[in-house]
C-alpha cells in the first residue's frame, strides 16, 4: 500500500464553488476510484491551498486507469475551472507530492 499526499490551489475566488463541488462528487467517480485501488481520499482546505492525501495499492497504475474514463475527464474539466497555480511546482511538475517521513497508525 502507498500513501500519497500532495498539494494544489483553487483559484481564490472559486473557493466556495469548489467545496460545493466536492459536496457533490459522482457516486460512479468514486466507484471509479475504489476499483482503481483508492481509498481513503481526503482533500483539506487552508484558505485557497489545498492538501490531498489518498491510500493506494499502486498510484501511477491507478493514475494510467483513470486518466482517460470519461467520468475521470468530466470530472477534471470541472475542476480545470477552479484551480490555481501552484507556484512551488518545478518546471513540468504537475503536482508537489510530500515524501513521507512519519506515520502514526
């Protein structure tokens, strides 16, 4: 099992928009995700950032079975909309995932 966290931004004036959004998520997307092998998808706000943290049993696999359902496309157009630019992001780098270094079970 991985454990993956990174972080992204909403646009701030799209803030409300999109904790409405995730108030209302498709029950076929997180179908899509539990078979991708997510579970414990947890999306934290502060302000306009946002802090993502999932459990997988294989991410980039995970990532190769969602990237082009229609659902998953639907869903990331939506989003598209909201988000921000994170400005830690490196030339190229889509997301700025964490490295792990402790874990209280």
């Amino acid at each position: 099992m991985q454990r993956i966290a990174f972080k992204m931004k909403v646009k701030p004036e799209k803030v409300e928009e999109y904790i409405e959004a995730h108030r209302h998520v498709p029950t076929n997307l997180i179908e899509l995700y539990r078979s991708a092998g997510i579970r414990n998808l947890t999306v934290f706000l502060r302000g306009s950032e946002l802090f993502l943290c999932l459990e997988c049993d294989d991410f980039r696999a995970a990532q190769n079975r969602l990237e082009n359902h229609p659902a998953e496309k639907r869903w990331q157009a939506q989003m598209a909309e909201l988000m921000g630019t994170d400005t830690d992001l490196q030339p190229g780098e889509e997301l700025a995932f964490f490295k792990e270094v402790f874990h209280m079970n």
